[in-house]
C-alpha cells in the first residue's frame, strides 16, 4: 500500500465504523485494523479519534467552501448564482453523505476546541450564503419578512436530513434531488406579487 493512501484508507474505515455501530463504540484499534494499516501510520495523519472526526467533516466543508466562492467569482444574476450554490451543497452533501451522517450525530462528542473551530467555519460559511440572500432581498427578488437566519435554517435543515431519506439506489438521481430541493427553497424565497 502506497503511503498517499493511508489518509484515505483510514478515513473510510473510520466513516463505516463510525456509522454501523456509532463513534463513541469505535476504539483506534478497529479503525487501523480495518483500514490495514498500524496506529503508528494513523497517527502520522491524525493525532487523535477526535481529530479524525473533525477530518471527516473538514473535508467537506473546505470542499463546499471552495465551490463557494468559485461560484461567487464567477458572477451572475443573484438568484442564479444562490442556485448554483444550493445546487452544489445537494450535490457534494450526497456525494459525501456517509460523512456528514457520522459527522451529525457524533458531533456533539468532539472536544470544544474543536466544536467550536466547526462552529466558526459553518458560520463563515453562512454569511456567505447569507450575503447572497441579503444581496437578492436589496434587489428587490427575495422576500424580506421572514429574518436571513430561518431562511438559511429552512435550507440547510434539508441538506442535514438527506441522509435520512436519500439513497443512490432510488428512482431520482443526486443532480435531480439537488435541483428540487434547491427550486422548492428558491419558490418560498421569492418575493410574490402582492410584496412588490
């Protein structure tokens, strides 16, 4: 096995583990035997179970993150620059639905310091999609009785309950789910007619 791999390999053993029988259950020891590597070579790459939970997520965020402002660099009509947004976050969350399932649940077992690093970093993150809410709202587009705060809650309540319904083997694929979800939150962010 290549040394590149070790990350991965631990990664994914840790994601199954952790969701078939739960991250407090899982001892270090599980986790390099299935990933077939020593907890010498774990420990090059994670310092801790705690940060290996932190990972799992991390990745994903950074990964949203990234799309993000790719997205917003690109440019656009703000309503379809929001689209691309949620369209990807649907997207990437299904991609990694594993990860955010165990991440979830588990993380209220991190240590504080890092509980409180998730929170700063999905608070970044949010400002920024919140930004484009407020954007679109100055625009005229988006409705501004309802406060920016249960606007991105109503979101990212669905995007945090895909893992509950959601299956790869079901009739819609991740592009479809993604845009639905995403038109049935655009539809209830719209101004109607009455409001202009």
């Amino acid at each position: 096995m290549k040394d590149s791999h070790v990350a991965e390999d631990v990664t994914r053993a840790a994601v199954e583990l952790f969701a078939t029988q739960g991250y407090a259950n899982t001892s270090v020891q599980q986790i390099v035997a299935a990933a077939g590597v020593t907890k010498g070579a774990m420990y090059h790459y994670f310092e801790s179970k705690d940060d290996l939970l932190f990972g799992i997520y991390d990745t994903l965020l950074s990964l949203q993150r990234a799309h993000l402002e790719e997205i917003i660099a690109r440019g656009g009509e703000t309503d379809a620059v929001l689209r691309a947004v949620c369209v990807d976050v649907l997207e990437t969350s299904i991609d990694h639905i594993a990860e955010g399932a165990v991440f979830f649940r588990s993380m209220n077992m991190l240590s504080a310091p890092r509980q409180q690093e998730v929170t700063r970093r999905r608070r970044a993150y949010h400002d920024e999609f919140a930004a484009l809410i407020e954007r679109g709202q100055r625009d005229g587009v988006y409705r501004a009785d309802i406060p920016t705060a249960v606007l991105i809650a109503h979101f990212f309540s669905d995007v945090h309950y895909l893992s509950h319904w959601y299956s790869a083997e079901g009739p819609e694929g991740k592009t479809l789910v993604a845009e639905q979800i995403t038109d049935l939150f655009l539809s209830s962010l719209r101004r109607t007619d009455a409001e202009h």
